[in-house]
C-alpha cells in the first residue's frame, strides 16, 4: 500500500497496514545509520520545522538526527525565545512557519489535540511528537520496532505497560498500536493512576505488578510523571518502588526472555532498579538508536504523501 496522509497525528486513526508500512519502511531506513556516511537524499531540498512548547531532548534531538540524515534542513523553535511568549498562537505560528515556505512541522504541545488542530490550518505536513496527555505516535512505533526486531513478531505478544498510565500518551499510542497489530496488552498501576474505562482501547488492567509480569514477553515501564501531581494523588517514590517498581528479584520471577523497555528518561530506584535498567533484557538504548530510523520513516512518508497530492492537483 501507498501512505496517503500528509501528517501524522496519532496511532488511534492508523490502519494495521498504515503502522506495518511505516515499520517496514523504517526497517529499510535503519541501515542507513550503519554506513559510514549516515545520509541519503530522500528529503534535500525540503525544511523540517521543530516546534517544541514543552522540554524534549530525545525527542528533539531524535527528530533533528533522522531529518538530516534525509538530507533536509532543520530549523530548532524554542518557544520560551519566540514570539509565542509575546502572545502569538498556534495557528498563527504555524501559518507563518508555512509563510517561509517550510515543509513539516513537528510539534510537541502541553495541549491535548494540538497538533491535530494546527494541521487544520495549515496545508504542510504536521507529525505529532508528543500532545498533552493524548498521543505520542513516534515513540510507539519504536516501541513496537524495537519489540519486533527482538521478538521476531507483534501478534500474539503479551505486553504488560506499567506505571503512570493516566498522565501517559505513551500508553495511549502503545494501547491502539500494539492492539491494532495483535498483541496482548495489559497495563498496570496504583488504581488512582488507571483511567476510567481504558479496557475500551483493547487492555486488560490489574494493580498488581507480578501479575503483570507472568507470562508477559515484554514489559514497557513508564515514567513516573510526579510534574503531574496536582492533587496529590500520586504516591510516595519509595512506596512506588516498593509495590511497583522493576527489580531483579522480581524479574528473576517472569520470563527469561522478557524485554524491558522504557520511553526515557529513567527514575533510577522508583520505576526501575539499575541491575534491571543496565541489565541483559534492557533494550531501552537500542530503542533510541530505533527512534532515528522510526522517524526518518514517518518524516519521508508524510512528505512523499503531499508531493503526490501536489503533483495530482498540479
């Protein structure tokens, strides 16, 4: 199949084929970061706008790696030094981004719906990096490379995500991905931190983390969002190791081969143990090297999308 969107809003409205086409062109885009000149020209000529209105590192820096080495310019955007602080929205931000004649815009937003609304109202190409509590497409589908490339397969995996499942749009994009491509996925935390009715996306819940981890092939543990506590609802970081965290002792109970894999950044000693982090089925830096690859993937089919749609209109 062909990809059709110009953007890349959130895995919810993504087909099974449309996840397996980006995988698979990922695959290819992979070997890439092997040579010894780690380029192709697949996007020279084209700009990639990074607009970041919250903190990011991986995130931004994996984006900017995997358009240049597509061959596009990039241009960084700081909001806390752009004109967003003088009062400027979104739309219009995004309307003069396009003024310049810029070609994707990638945008991580504290707003929940962001992105699909700035790629209303403009006709570049938006990819969605990350919009409040609602999606994270790109890190999902690492997460879900990462876990084929290890496991041979996603259908019938049995994936347990534990920790911060309300505050995540981590879990969010891994739920409907994972689901959509056959897997089993059970999520996992204190009962205050499980939204309401999350068995709808295609999971099953339990608040008990050995439970979780039996017969689980792998475990996605996420960061404990404590910036989120408004209402002090989360509990103490020693009492969440206790009862939640990741350790040796209870990885020595699950299967041998269980994956651990984790989005970044790591609270070392509240979701998991160091022994665990570093250990031997840790994949949590061979799912960074991923995101590079993942991400050309997407950045390349939401441009070659709105060529062919321009070269059909012209």
């Amino acid at each position: 199949m062909a990809w059709t969107r110009k953007d890349l809003l959130g895995l919810e409205d993504l087909g099974k084929e449309e996840i397996e086409l980006i995988l698979s062109t990922a695959e290819s885009f992979k070997e890439v970061s092997t040579r010894e000149i780690k380029k192709v020209p697949a996007l020279r000529g084209k700009t990639v706008v990074n607009l970041f209105y919250e903190p990011s590192t991986r995130t931004r820096v994996s984006f900017e790696v995997a358009a240049k080495r597509l061959s596009a310019d990039v241009i960084n955007i700081a909001t806390e030094t752009s004109s967003v602080k003088k009062g400027e929205t979104l739309i219009d931000t995004g309307k003069n981004i396009q003024a310049l004649k810029a070609d994707i815009i990638v945008i991580r937003h504290n707003a929940s719906g962001a992105a699909a609304m700035l790629a209303r109202h403009v006709d570049i190409s938006v990819v969605n990096a990350g919009d409040g509590w609602h999606e994270h497409p790109t890190q999902a589908l690492l997460d879900i490379f990462t876990l084929k490339e290890k496991s041979g397969k996603i259908e019938g995996l049995k994936v347990s995500i534990v920790g911060d499942i309300a505050h995540s749009r981590v879990a969010r994009s891994n739920i409907w991905g994972l689901a959509k491509l056959g897997a089993k996925v059970t999520v996992c935390a204190p009962k205050l931190l499980i939204p309401p009715e999350i068995e709808k996306m295609g999971c099953r819940v339990t608040h008990n983390i050995d439970c979780a981890l039996k017969d689980a092939d792998a475990v996605n543990v996420l960061r404990m969002q404590f910036e989120r506590d408004e209402g002090a609802a989360f509990p103490e970081q020693l009492e969440y190791f206790k009862n939640f965290g990741i350790t040796e002792e209870r990885l020595a109970k699950a299967k041998k081969n269980i994956v651990v894999m984790h989005p970044g950044p790591i609270n070392r000693g509240i979701e998991m143990s160091s022994g665990v982090a570093d250990g031997a089925n840790s994949v949590i830096l061979e799912q960074v090297t991923n995101g590079i690859a993942v991400r050309m993937a997407v950045l390349f089919l939401v441009a070659q999308a709105k060529d062919n749609k321009n070269e059909s209109s012209g």
